[in-house]
C-alpha cells in the first residue's frame, strides 16, 4: 500500500492565458509546489482555509491521495514540478 499525501488545489493567480509558459492549477503535495493546466480528482475531497507559510490565507480544494500520477508536457522546455496534467486518487 502506498503512503497517502495530503493534496491542496488552487487557482494559480500568476496565469495568464497570453503566456503560455504559465499553468492554471498550483497544486501542494506534502507542501512541494507544482504547477499544471489539469487537474483530475479522483478520492473523496473538501474544500478547505489553509495558511500557508510566507503566503498567508489561501482557499483550497483538498484531499488524501493514495495515488497520484504526473503527466508532463509533450512540448516545451517546462521546469521539473510544471506538467500538462495531474491526476490524484
């Protein structure tokens, strides 16, 4: 059985549709930041009032994954935590 991680989605308010090198979701695993266009929810969640060190007070759509599966960009030159999709069960 594998580890659960504590999950915690949110808009990205640095998008811009205009730049393309931008995502849409920021979406906390274990508190590790990634950046992606989509997002897919697959276990129970709930939206939570979460503070966040240095941020301050963020919304969320959160949950417990015991599975999540990342899927990177077929173009681009995108940093390490940037994917096209992150699918969370």
């Amino acid at each position: 059985m594998s580890q659960k991680q504590e999950v915690k989605i949110r808009f990205n308010t640095g998008y811009s549709e205009a730049d393309p090198s931008t995502k849409e979701w920021r979406v906390l695993i274990n508190g590790k930041e990634h950046f992606c266009n989509h997002v897919r929810v697959n276990c129970p969640s709930q939206t939570s009032r979460d503070l966040i060190e240095g941020v301050g007070q963020k919304w969320h759509i959160s949950c417990v994954a015991a599975n999540i599966e990342y899927i990177k960009d077929s173009s681009g030159n995108f940093p390490s935590n940037f994917f096209r999709e992150i699918v969370i069960s």
